[in-house]
C-alpha cells in the first residue's frame, strides 16, 4: 500500500512538473456603462485576438441584471506587468471610446488570497 501511494505522488508530480504553466495569476476588472451593449459587443469580441496578443489569458464578460448597458468584465494574466499594461494601453483606450463607452471606466487588479 506504501509503495502504491508513493508511486501515485511520484506520478502526481511529475504531471504537475510537466504541466505548461498557463494559469492566470493576476486578475484584472474592468466595469464601464455603454450606449449600446450590441455595438459594445461586437467591438469587445473584435478586439479579443489584440488583447491575447498582450497577454490576456482568459476574459469573462458580465452584465448588470438591472442595467444591461452595465458591464463588468474581467481578463486573466500572468503577470501583473501584463496587466497593468493592457489596461494602460492607448489602444484600449481608443477601442472603448469607439466602443460607447460612458465615462471613465473602474479597472482593478487582483490576485487570489489564500488567507
């Protein structure tokens, strides 16, 4: 039984050790309110190749249920210098504004706390 465990842990880590690391560490949100979430959309989903581009792993999007011009959305990095660049980007910033976005948006950048 000894043997059989250390053998499962032995396996386990050598999967874990040959697994590419591509779990998103850094968690950035973003909310805006848009003029029109269709257009806003449509512009969100163009742009996801150009965000990957700059590192953006994953992104969500999220609606008030309230106020479905009321968006959140989040984007998962690596690294917390990848985010803070894309978030920075005036790139970014020119497609939001095209986009219809109202006012200036709330961004945040988290990581996970274990504690």
């Amino acid at each position: 039984m000894k043997s059989l465990t250390l053998t499962g842990l032995v396996l386990l880590a050598a999967f874990a050790i040959a697994q590419p690391a591509t779990a998103a560490e850094v968690h950035l949100f973003v909310r805006h309110e848009v003029n029109d979430y269709a257009a806003w959309r449509k512009a969100f989903d163009a742009f996801r190749p150009e965000g990957k581009k700059m590192g953006a792993v994953t992104a969500a999007v999220y609606q008030s249920v309230d106020n479905p011009n009321d968006v959140t959305v989040t984007h998962d990095f690596k690294s917390s210098d990848q985010a803070k660049a894309f978030a920075a980007s005036p790139r970014l910033k020119e497609v939001m504004g095209k986009a219809g976005v109202k006012g200036a948006p709330q961004i945040w950048i988290t990581t996970r706390s274990d504690k």
